[in-house]
C-alpha cells in the first residue's frame, strides 16, 4: 500500500461545501451565538487605572 493509500480511502466520506476565508477578527464583536451557556455572577469591571496593579509587580 503506498504511504498516503488510506487517505484516499476516505475520500467518499468527505464533501466540501464551501470555503470561507477568514482573518481571525470575524466575529468578535458579535452578539453571542448560544445562549444554553451556564450564566454565572455577574463579571466584575476592571478598577480604575490609578488602582491597578503595576506591570511587573510581584502579587505573590
């Protein structure tokens, strides 16, 4: 059997509809597509900058 035979052995199995060129961006600002997502508390806002952490600092 030569190196890539069992690749052509699926190819009945596999169709191409369609193909969609994307820049990684698409989507981001959407509104979300499922809604069954768990809704947990609420997500906190970030504080004011003057209270924010140093980049860098050591937390530990």
């Amino acid at each position: 059997m030569p190196p890539r035979a069992w690749l052509a052995q699926g190819e009945h199995l596999v169709s191409e509809l369609g193909v969609a060129r994307r820049t990684g961006i698409e989507g981001w600002f959407d509104p979300p597509a499922r809604q069954d997502e768990p809704s947990g508390p609420p997500l906190l806002h970030a504080p004011p900058r003057s209270q924010r952490v140093p980049r860098g600092a050591y937390l530990g």
